[in-house]
C-alpha cells in the first residue's frame, strides 16, 4: 500500500477539520488506566442502587395498582444493562500527565475529556470509601476555582494514587498561575 502527501491544507481548514477526539488520541500517548479492581468496586455500588431502586419501584405494585410490576421490572432490567456495560465503562476512564496540565476522560457514548492545567490546582485530595478501602482503592479529586472542571479518578491504587497527588502538588506549587 503507498501513501502519497495530501495537499496542504489551508490553516482555517486544519482547525475545524480535526475532531477533539483526534486531536486529544495521539499514538505517542500513554494514557494511565484505573485498575482493574475497580471493576467488582463500582458493581458492588451499582448493585445496591439498583437493588434500592428496583425496590422502590415496586412500591406501586404493592400498594396495589396491579401494572405497577412492569415499573420494578423496567428498573431491574435497566440496572442489569448497567452491570453488563461496567467493565467496559470502568476501561473506558483515563489521565494522562502532559507537561501544562492534566488531562482527563471518561465515558463510552459520552465522552468527557477535562484538561486541568497544573496551575490552577487549588486541592488535590484523596478519599477512600468502605467497599474501595476493602480492596485497596481510593479516588483522587482536583479542586479548581472553576466548579465545573473538578475531576475525580477513581480506581486508583492507594499507593499510586498518593504518589499522584504528592507528584501533582509539587508541579501545582512551581507553576502557580496568581490567583
């Protein structure tokens, strides 16, 4: 198979004819998954919602309006559909340290890519729960002025996930951008 050199385009057309996601996926790139634990640690999470929630569900039906079994069941099948698509929505979440900042994705269908420039870190904090704890999980938060672009990444190893932070808040304090 040959190549041949497309014709250079002109600089508007670059721009707009790049999508993000081919700007952001480059092979150059090594993006750093969360572990694979993470797995059965957001199935259990699911489960027990969707456990509730199927329950709550079925409150019509047993308070008596005899169709309100189809609500509970609609619920316990979305929740299955939920629990199936897990792994792969668990592989699909993502960061990568680039020199300026942090870049971070997650989502399947709809996909999320927040850069959080080192900078702009206000807090870099490192949170545990019970089930997370139990298989030596935690999560790490940034905190910026900017409400919207907070990132969590879960699934983190507690060892990786504290030479993250400790890494993180180092470059954060030798590129502080005067807030």
């Amino acid at each position: 198979m040959t190549t041949t050199e497309p014709a250079a385009p002109e600089p508007a057309a670059t721009e707009t004819s790049d999508t993000a996601s081919s700007r952001l996926e480059r092979p150059e790139t090594e993006w750093q998954r969360v572990s694979p634990t993470y797995i059965p640690v957001d199935m259990i999470g699911t489960l027990v919602f969707g456990a509730i929630a199927t329950a709550v569900a079925f409150v019509p039906f047993w308070l008596g309006w005899a169709e309100g079994w189809m609500l509970g069941a609609a619920m316990g099948a979305l929740f299955v559909v939920v629990l199936a698509l897990t792994p792969r929505r668990v592989r699909a979440i993502g960061y990568l340290l680039r020199d300026d900042d942090l870049l971070f994705r997650r989502g399947i269908m709809f996909q999320r890519f927040v850069a959080v420039p080192y900078g702009r870190m206000q807090l870099v904090d490192i949170s545990r729960g019970p089930i997370a704890r139990a298989f030596g999980l935690a999560e790490l938060k940034f905190v910026t002025a900017a409400a919207s672009s907070g990132v969590l990444i879960p699934g983190l190893p507690l060892a990786e996930a504290e030479r993250l932070r400790d890494h993180l808040v180092a470059v954060a304090e030798t590129r502080r951008a005067g807030l």
